[in-house]
C-alpha cells in the first residue's frame, strides 16, 4: 500500500532564522507528543523569508495544523504560524491559481 502525504505551504509571522529547522521540530515533538510524533512524520522541505513547506503523513495531517497553530513561541521569540495552502504534491501546492 502506498504511503500518502500532504505538502503544507505555511507563513511565519516573523522571519525564519538558521536555526529553525531545529526550534520547530523540538516545539512539534512537544505540541503533537512524542508518542505520536513518529505518525505525523514532519520534514521540512524548504525554506524561504518567512514561508516554508512541510511534509506529513495524510494521517498526522490534522494533528500537524493543530500543532503549527499552537506554537506561539519559538526560540524565545513570539512567532505565530498561518496555513496558506496544502495539497498531495509539490507541484500543485507552488503552482499559482
């Protein structure tokens, strides 16, 4: 059976810092739990100012916006995060229209 996914186009309140790949995953890990972390299966696909693009399971999917929603705090800074956009490939989530 083939594993499926969702690409999330978010946008950050602030600009994104070097270390962010490294502050997110630890706020993930702590919002979504560890237990279900593995379920959810983030990774960062790319970064750029202040937008980036996830990947999760189509399970985790849920639990991966509630999450990015409940973060307000990141490396001591405030940050917040908005959804703009997910679809099941890369292609249709940077394409416009």
């Amino acid at each position: 059976m083939k594993v499926k996914h969702r690409y999330i186009l978010v946008e950050a309140s602030e600009e994104l810092d070097k270390n962010f790949k490294d502050n997110l995953r630890r706020e993930l890990i702590l919002c979504i739990g560890s237990i279900d972390y593995h379920l959810v299966n983030p990774r960062l696909i790319g970064i750029d100012g202040k937008e980036f693009i996830i990947k999760c399971s189509l399970e985790g999917f849920g639990k991966l916006v509630v999450a990015l929603s409940m973060i307000k705090n990141l490396n001591n800074r405030d940050i917040a995060f908005y959804t703009l956009k997910t679809s099941g490939t890369i292609k249709s989530l940077t394409s416009s229209g």
